[in-house]
C-alpha cells in the first residue's frame, strides 16, 4: 500500500505548497482578449444569492481572461453523420480527452444531459447534442481506453452513462484539487491557480435545453473543456510533490462505478421544511401532494419546484383545504391557481388515509444515532469517537486534505459505533468502501481508540 506523504512540522495548519502557475498553453494565449468580467461564479451550479466564502477569498492579482476558444465555437453536432465524424477525430487525437456535460437543472425534469462537450489534443472541441443524437455509444468506442478529464465528476457521470458514455479511465480536476489542498475547487478558481488564467463564466445557470444554444452560451461550453488537459498536468504534478498521486488515482478509479445517489424509498420525504409539520395527517397530506406535483412536473417536463415550490406544499398540507377558496388563502403561489382540482384531489386523498396507515414521521434506518447522543447512549463509543475525530483533524491539517476527503463521515460512525473484533478494522473500513489509502490512513486510529476505549464486554489486548 502508499505509504503517507511526509509530514510537515508543526500544528497550524499550512497551505500546500503554491506551485508557480504553469506556462499559459498557446491556446489561452491567443484568447485572453477582452474586457475583464469579475470573480466568476462556479460551473454546474446555480449561483447563490449572495458571495460564497469562496469567492469572498482574495483573489490575487488580476489574471488574463480566457473568454473565448482559441479555435473558435465549434458547430453542434446534431446529425449522425457529423457524430461519426466527430467520433473519428476523437480517436485520432492524442493524449487524454476533456469532458462536461451541461444540464437543465432547475428547468426541466431529471437531470438529463442537452450538451456534451469533449476535446482532445489534435482532435479539436466537438460540441454535441444528445437530444438530436441520444446514442453516443460511437463517441463512447473511440474513446475505449482513453483517460477522460472532468471537473466534479459525480455531477455529470450519471447523465453521461444514459446516452452511453462511460470512463474506463478518470481524472476529477476538482477531487485532485482537494486533494491537494486547494482551499478553492471550482473549476475557475483550478485554473487561475495553476495555470495563471481566469475562465469568463457567465452562463452557468442558464436553460440548457433551450434551442437553438446562444452563440454566447456555446462559447462558455467550449471553454469548459478548453484549459482541462493543461489544469490535470500541473494538478498531476502538484500532487506527485506532495506524495498524493496515489490517493487521487485511487479516488479517480473509485469514481468509475460511481451511477448517482442511491435511491431513496420515500422520495418525498426530501420535501424541505417537512420536519417542521405537525403530526402524521399532515405528512400525509404532503406525500399526495408530492405525488401530484411530480406527475404533473414529469408530463410538462420542468423542474417539481417550477410546478410549485416546496413551501407551498407544505402550505396547503397545513391548511388542508377543500375548496378552491380555501387553497387560495393557504398560498397565493401561482403554480396552485393553475391546477386546483389537483391540488385538492391530492388533498382528498390525503384525508383518506385511514390513521392505521398513516406514514411515520420518520424511517426505520440502520445509521447509527446522532454523534451529539452517543454520551447519553453509550460513553465510551463517544470517547472512542472523540479520539478518533482528534487524530483525523490532525491529520487533516497536516496534509492539507479535508477531513471528509480522509474518510467519509457515515463509513467514520459506523465503525466506531459497532466496532468489529480487535484486529478486524481494517477489513470493516474495506467492505464500506473505504479505498486502500484511506484504511492504512485511518484504521489504526480506531485500532488504538479501541484499545484505549474498549467495551466492558470485550477485553482490552
């Protein structure tokens, strides 16, 4: 197994070393016209309201701004002649191949891909939309065996593999940035630390399965693929210095299976601000009301929350109203003028419920209880777990890696709540899914809470 990287003296924690910013590839030298355009928000996400504390970091000197490929916007491919010649290009290019893929989040229903972006090093950008051309099974062959770089790679993977797509090989420029201790990740904030430049990103968030694709917004998407060869290079060095690269190559092939977030049982159950309702007949009436809201969403294929927001429902759940009037006075959204006999059928229904039936406040779960519990439950699963959280905290700052990154939280209580028999740690963080690096990291801290903290039922070693 890798053995850690060497550590660093001191406590405080120290920020890995600032690697100079490589040399500007020649196509972002050819683009760094024009004016600049501020601090750019994060790629893939909605822009919060108001400045991350990410953004709220001092940028630095002004950086050149890359806003625009250097070999222009590309056409759309949406014939399958153009796929196969795309495909084609692809094969015959070098070196690894930049992929993203743009959504329509918040707009329609699911979470599906409307443009695939990908470029390779004498193959070009190629621009493709999966709505005209579903199957990219053709682009998926020519790139059999080849390293895909993506930046937070969880977000696109799963709407990747529904039009046949999949990675043998993965570089996340993201997961290596944490990594490597970045204390910014975003996509803009990797590249103007390692490559020295700034990514105009102004269109993040827009309505990706709108058609025909603004040339302003195809541009945006071909940048983000444009610098994404040049940023994994200077992170694959970076992490080499800091004796990581093996931690990240583990991650990057632990990502290959990655197919999304699990599914949930009782997907309404996700409805924000239900904890806050009142009684089971309530929590009834929000299911039906889910139910309701989502075929809607799905027929019209726009986001649940464009339909009506979660507030609403849960304002209708708490007023129950049977007739239109009174579902007018419990929300004035617009979204439940629209469909009345809906929302009140829904209503009905939930009314109907027999108590019997009513659905709990909550699911059984086999997680163990909230760390804030364990002293009343069980002290000494508590101090194991405070010792434990002291060691990787420890850890963390010295390697400049994130706490959650070391190991994920859930796999963390798990383990130390039930702890298998002395000397089986190891192959319990395994079988969660701990990677090799992370075990050889983090077993014999709970190896050594257990012998300082052992249960009176089982014999200290």
């Amino acid at each position: 197994m890798p053995g850690r990287p060497p550590t660093r003296s001191g406590s405080r924690r120290t920020s890995p070393r600032e690697t100079p910013p490589a040399a500007v590839p020649a196509q972002a030298e050819a683009a760094q016209a024009g004016p600049a355009q501020g601090e750019p928000a994060q790629p893939s996400e909605t822009p919060p309201a108001k400045p991350t504390a990410e953004a709220a970091l001092d940028p630095g000197p002004q950086l050149p701004l890359v806003n625009a490929p250097a070999d222009g916007v590309p056409p759309v491919v949406v014939e399958e002649r153009d796929l196969v010649r795309a495909a084609e290009a692809l094969a015959a290019g070098t070196g690894p191949v930049g992929v993203d893929a743009e959504r329509a989040s918040g707009y329609r229903y699911g979470q599906r891909a409307y443009l695939v972006q990908l470029r390779r090093e004498n193959a070009g950008t190629w621009l493709i939309d999966p709505v005209a051309c579903p199957d990219l099974g053709p682009i998926a062959r020519a790139l059999d065996c080849v390293e895909w770089i993506l930046h937070a790679a969880t977000q696109d993977l799963p709407c990747l593999a529904e039009v046949g797509m999949r990675p043998q090989r993965l570089f996340d420029t993201e997961l290596g940035a944490r990594l490597a201790g970045r204390p910014r990740v975003g996509l803009s904030a990797v590249l103007e630390h390692y490559l020295g430049v700034r990514l105009a990103k102004e269109h993040s968030a827009v309505d990706w399965s709108t058609r025909p694709l603004p040339e302003p917004w195809l541009r945006y998407a071909a940048l983000d693929v444009e610098l994404l060869a040049a940023a994994r290079d200077a992170l694959e060095a970076d992490l080499r210095a800091q004796g990581k690269l093996e931690w990240a190559r583990q991650e990057f092939d632990h990502l290959l299976d990655f197919t999304g977030p699990p599914t949930r049982p009782d997907p309404w159950r996700r409805t924000s601000g239900i904890h806050r309702l009142r009684g089971r007949r309530a929590i009834a009436l929000v299911r039906e009301l889910w139910w309701a809201r989502d075929e809607i969403a799905r027929a019209r294929d726009v986001s649940p929350g464009r339909v009506l927001p979660d507030a609403a429902l849960l304002d209708i759940a708490r007023a129950a109203p049977r007739t239109g009037a009174a579902l007018a006075q419990a929300t004035r959204h617009k979204g439940a003028t629209r469909n009345v006999s809906t929302w009140l059928a829904a209503v009905e229904r939930g009314l109907a419920v027999p108590d019997s039936e009513l659905p709990p406040a909550s699911l059984p779960t086999d997680a163990p209880p909230p760390v804030r519990a364990w002293a009343d439950r069980d002290p000494i699963a508590a101090a194991r777990f405070a010792q434990v959280r002291d060691d990787l905290a420890a850890f963390s700052e010295e390697h400049s890696v994130p706490v959650e990154n070391v190991l994920t939280p859930d796999i963390l209580r798990r383990v130390v709540w039930e702890p298998p028999a002395p000397g089986g740690v190891a192959e319990a963080l395994a079988a969660r899914g701990a990677r090799p690096w992370q075990v050889e990291t983090v077993a014999p801290m709970i190896e050594a809470a257990l012998r300082d903290h052992p249960d009176d039922s089982t014999p200290s070693d």
